[in-house]
C-alpha cells in the first residue's frame, strides 16, 4: 500500500536559519501533497500544499517542492522563528476506484525546535 | 468556535470496557475522517464517511471498532472490549468537496481524543 516516509525525525536550528524536511511516497498515482503543522493542545493545520501539477509553490517565508520523478517533496522554512516549533507532518493522497477520496497517508512527523 | 470539536478530550478506562468518542465536525463538510495517532508517529488513517456513507475502512479498524454517521452530521467512533494496544489519540477530521476527482479538500483536524486503556 501506499507509504510516506519523512525525514528528519528532528530538527533544531537556530532562529533565522532554514529548515528542510524531506518526504518520500510510494504510489506514484498520488497527486495532492499536504503539510500539516502539529502543536500541543491544537488541532493540526494545513500550512501549504501542492499538486502533482506544479514543482514548486511558496507562501510567505514556507515552499514546498515537488519531483514527482523521484517521488519526493520537501518542505523549506526559512527565517525561522521559535513560533515555528511544532510537529510538521507531511501527506499524500491517494485515490480509490473511480475518484479522490481525500484520504491523506502521513509521514512519521519532524520535531522542529528554533532556538531564539 | 466553529471548528472541528470532539468529546470527551481524555479517556481513560480499563481494559474489556467500551468507550465511545463523539466528532461534530464543521457544519457543512460532507466528508469526514478517523484517524488514530500514537506517540513519535502520524496520523493513521481509520476510515471515512462521505455524508452518512462510510465508504472506506481501513484494515486497522478491527471488529471492535464501529463507526457512524447517522445524520450526515456528527460522528461517533465506538471501541468495544478496549485493550492496552488501542491507547492512542482519535482525530477527527472533516473537509467540503464537490466529489471532483481532482478537488481534495483541505482536512480540518479537531484536537483530538485521547484513550488510555489500563
């Protein structure tokens, strides 16, 4: 079935640096890629996402990338700040028979610490 | 607060009881998900409702585990004769989409329910 593996497990950077993380699937008919950033006590929450039909997209200080040849994504902070330290999790979907059922397969999450 | 909510936040209960988790999601969504996260992983997927349909199930959601979604509305996650292995935190989650197969709509997580099993 369908797997998302996602590397680093942690990550520590001072405040100002960039972070990278790295997300690796494995059906190569998934075609939506979401990151979704954790904090204790909160709901998780989508921070960007992309489609298969695009490389690249950026939000503010947060990208995300895309090599579907290579079937990996990776998500890039830069500037951090210590309100960035969280839980990010990373996803594809995968499709069932005839549509996108929006079900979402996560990576096994990257602890972000900024240190100020 | 018109995000996704759900009850109780903390469960805790001995092993061969059986507990109930409640998720209303946000009004209007018409599809919602379970997911079960346990520590240091993601979110795994459980099963999901479009409307009052559950139209998938993962093979994680062993005969112990039932869901529902009466109304098309709310949700509940049953868990009967709990065991240690089921302690782990219940997401809910819902989105809105038109069903297009290229429309994946964003997941709105609640907080989550978090079960203890003695």
């Amino acid at each position: 079935g369908e797997n998302v593996e996602q590397h680093p497990s942690t990550l520590s950077v001072q405040e100002g640096d960039s972070a990278v993380i790295k997300c690796t699937y494995s059906d190569s008919a998934s075609n939506y890629f979401p990151w979704y950033k954790q904090e204790l006590g909160k709901g998780s929450q989508l921070i960007i996402d992309i489609r298969s039909n695009v490389g690249e997209k950026k939000d503010q200080r947060i990208a995300v990338t895309l090599n579907k040849t290579a079937k990996h994504f990776s998500l890039h902070i830069t500037e951090t700040q210590p309100e960035d330290s969280a839980v990010y999790f990373c996803a594809a979907s995968t499709r069932s028979g005839s549509g996108n059922t929006g079900k979402l397969i996560f990576g096994q999450g990257t602890t972000l610490q900024v240190k100020p | 607060d018109t995000g996704v909510s759900q009850d109780p936040r903390h469960k805790i209960t001995k092993r061969g009881q059986n507990v109930t988790f409640r998720c209303d999601p946000i009004s209007e969504h018409n599809r919602l998900y379970w997911y079960r996260q346990t520590l240091g992983q993601g979110p795994e997927f459980l099963t999901y409702f479009q409307n009052e349909a559950q139209l998938e199930k993962s093979r994680l959601l062993s005969d112990r585990f039932s869901a529902e979604r009466p109304k098309g509305s709310f949700s509940t996650l049953e868990i009967q004769r709990t065991e240690q292995g089921d302690s782990a935190m219940y997401l809910c989650a819902s989105s809105v989409t038109s069903g297009d197969w290229v429309n994946t709509g964003e997941l709105f997580f609640g907080e989550g329910s978090r079960l203890t099993v003695l």
